[in-house]
C-alpha cells in the first residue's frame, strides 16, 4: 500500500516531512494529504481484563479500541481472573489477541503468585513465554526485602519491574487526592507521599541491585523530580506518566471540566462526585501537572501510558467512596494529547516520541518502524467522546458528552491494514 501526500513524522530518525510512504503487500493508494503518518504507538499500561472479567473488557474489544486510539502495541497488565502468572495463560492471551487481528498484544507477567505480594512467580518461565516485564499493578509490593529479590530475578531474565509505587499504609481508604478539593468534598485522601515515598523505596533498591525499574504513572512533581536525579546518578529507571494526570486537575472531582492548559476559569462545569474521575493514583492539582509536563519535556519522563481502566457500569454507578478507580482511556488518549500539543505545551514531535520510540525503551522492545506498523491521523477531524462512540465495553470517562479533536482515520499492523 502506497500513501501519499502525508506529513510523516519519524521519531527514529528526528524527520518530519511530507514524503511517500510504501508498507505492506497490499495493492493501492491511499491519498494522505492533510494527515498525519506516525509510527505506531506502544501502550505500556493496559487492562484489557480478560480473563475473568470479560463484563468490563475483552481482550479484542480492548485491542480494537487500542487502535482507534493509535496504539498498535499494547502490554496488558495481569491482573485478570486468574492472575497471569503461569506460561499457559499468557500464551492464551497472545492467541486471544492473534484471533482478533486488531493491535498487538504483549502480556505482562505478574511479580508474585496470584498478587498476593507473597511468594515471587517464576519470572524465568513466564519471561520465556513472552513476558516483556513484571507488575503487581494496583497490589504494589509493599514488602522491600521480596522487591529486592524481585528486581534481582527481573534482571537476570532481562526483564523490568514495574512498579504502581504507593505505600498502602499511607493511601489508607483515600479515593482522590488528599487536598483542598477533598476537604471540600469529604472525601478522605490520598496524600502525594504515598506516591513519592514508594517511589524512593524503589529507586534506593533498584541502586542496590541494579535491577531495571519502572515507575507506572508518576504523578506528583515531587515523584518527577525523585526520578530526575536518580537518572542523574545513572540509576536504571525509567518512568511513564497518563493522558488524564496530563490534563484533568483533582478540581475534576469537584465538577471542573477544563483542562490544565485551559484558563476559562471554570466555564465549562458538571456535577461533582463523578465516579469516571476516580483514577489510582488519583487526579493531582495544577502544580503536579505543570511538574509532569516539564518532566515530559525534558525526558524524564520516558513515555506517556493510558492505564486503559475499563469498567461495566456496575462498578461505576454507585457512590463515589465505593466505586472502582479507573478510567478508559485508549480512545481519548491521543485527542487529549493533540488538544495540548495545539496549546503549546508540547511539541508534537517530542509527543509522537514518547508515544513510540520512548515506550520502546522502556520494556526493551523493537522500536516502531513506519515499515510494519503505521497509523494515520486527521488532526482536524472533530467528534463527541459519547458511549455508542467508544469501542471498548469501558464507558467510564468523563469526557463524555465532549466534542474532542484529531482521530486516527487508518492503523497498519504488521504491514496489514486493521483499521480503515
């Protein structure tokens, strides 16, 4: 398939200019012109929740929404019902998405057995079977001395640790940010140092050992700022950070709905307590997110993750204290992205880079080549985030009812065409 006519931006080579592009076995051409050709994306943090919870996502709706959303790869978390942590399930996950033919789908094998931050799995079988790293997710370890071992046996199998670091202790029963937007709603929160002590645990031991680790969706400045001079002192870390601690500030609990590079001053409003905000870690104030963004431009932050967090409604309609955390994400993600890059706060080649080449290096995976697996966007195309508009089965986001910019209009993965 030949496109033309397309700005290709090619964060491997630093290029960005409007050249033909040739990919695939298939016959035709399509007209580019006024589009975008990026490489495409590498999701880092994914829930695609099957098996064992197929009502909230499966693994092909989850891989179809993945590429409405750009992204062509996506490492889904293990925790699933069981837990990825034995080669058969992953290799069932790997067929699942094979037989959906939509985005690529590598599985991340769980740290311990079943989750239950105990007894370590076999990192060695699981890495085998195609693990491309290791996460309790949202059951963080919170036993030092298992992490230890963990990273030891992560880097023996070339594999990195990554970590949702918050010290349960300190988040308690909190369900958003604990400031002045909590004590405004009375809601009990979840302080930053539960974040930033977590974070320091895990750099001081991956100095220790010398074991990878990764920091799942930082969120606080002073989180960026623990990784920044770990970096510095050539510690192996590497961290992500999400659309929605991008742009939604803890105000969004309260009923805000502009983003952090948005100065209305609270024009556009909804009513509080809505659950689709309730995220872990959750939504930070403005400080945090102007400390992301920096982090984000000057490479800090390696690569930007949806922590796609699909729920059924179920989990969603109830009280804001009793919900489940998560937002669904790998649909908006890239329409949020534009909306900054548009206000300046990004250059959109930096942007493109920690949505490819930046995740890349994060799990040590192939870069993304505009030979295999290419998207194409209309950054001018408008459409309304609305429910029949999503694919994925998770509804839970508050942008709903939003009309949003940019759309990937065609994904290739593997040379073959999967969307169109």
């Amino acid at each position: 398939m030949r496109i033309v006519g397309a700005r290709v931006i090619d964060p491997t080579s630093g290029t960005d200019e409007i050249r033909e592009l040739s990919i695939g076995d298939r016959a035709g051409t399509i007209d580019a012109a006024g589009l975008i050709a990026t490489p495409g994306f590498i999701d880092l943090h994914t829930h695609l929740r099957e098996p064992g919870f197929e009502e909230s996502e499966t693994i092909a709706d989850g891989a179809r929404a993945a590429l409405r959303g750009g992204f062509t790869t996506v490492c889904c978390m293990p925790n699933t019902e069981p837990v990825l942590d034995a080669p058969g399930l992953l290799e069932e996950v790997r067929e699942r998405a094979a037989a959906a033919k939509a985005a690529r789908v590598l599985p991340i094998g769980s740290i311990t057995r079943a989750r239950k931050g105990v007894a370590l799995s076999d990192m060695a079988e699981l890495a085998d079977a195609g693990a491309v790293a290791f996460s309790d997710d949202g059951a963080p370890l919170q036993d030092a001395r298992l992490m230890r071992y963990a990273l030891e046996y992560a880097r023996a199998t070339g594999r990195v640790i990554a970590d949702h670091a918050q010290d349960a202790v300190l988040a308690a029963n909190g369900v958003m940010h604990e400031g002045e937007a909590s004590a405004l709603l009375g809601l009990p929160g979840i302080p930053s140092a539960a974040e930033e002590t977590a974070i320091a645990r895990d750099l001081a031991l991956a100095r220790l050992t010398g074991g990878r680790v990764h920091i799942a969706h930082v969120s606080t400045a002073r989180g960026v700022a623990l990784v920044r001079a770990a970096k510095r002192e050539g510690v192996p870390v590497t961290c992500e950070v999400t659309p929605h601690h991008l742009a939604l500030t803890d105000d969004w609990v309260a009923g805000d709905r502009t983003f952090a590079w948005d100065r209305r001053n609270g024009s556009a409003a909804a009513a509080p307590y809505d659950t689709a905000t309730k995220v872990n870690p959750p939504l930070r104030p403005r400080a945090d997110i102007e400390a992301l963004w920096q982090g984000l431009r000057d490479g800090t932050i390696d690569a930007i993750a949806t922590d796609h967090a699909p729920h059924a409604s179920t989990y969603k309609d109830v009280e804001y204290d009793q919900a489940a955390f998560g937002i669904s994400g790998l649909e908006t993600a890239l329409s949020v992205l534009l909306d900054a890059a548009g206000a300046g706060w990004i250059d959109l080649g930096v942007l493109i880079e920690r949505l490819t080449v930046g995740p890349a290096r994060c799990f040590g995976l192939d870069a993304p080549s505009l030979a295999r697996d290419v998207v194409l966007i209309d950054p001018d195309a408008e459409w309304t985030v609305a429910i029949d508009a999503l694919i994925s089965r998770g509804k839970n986001t508050p942008l709903l009812g939003r009309r949003m910019g940019g759309r990937v209009v065609a994904a290739f993965v593997e040379g073959e065409q999967r969307l169109e």
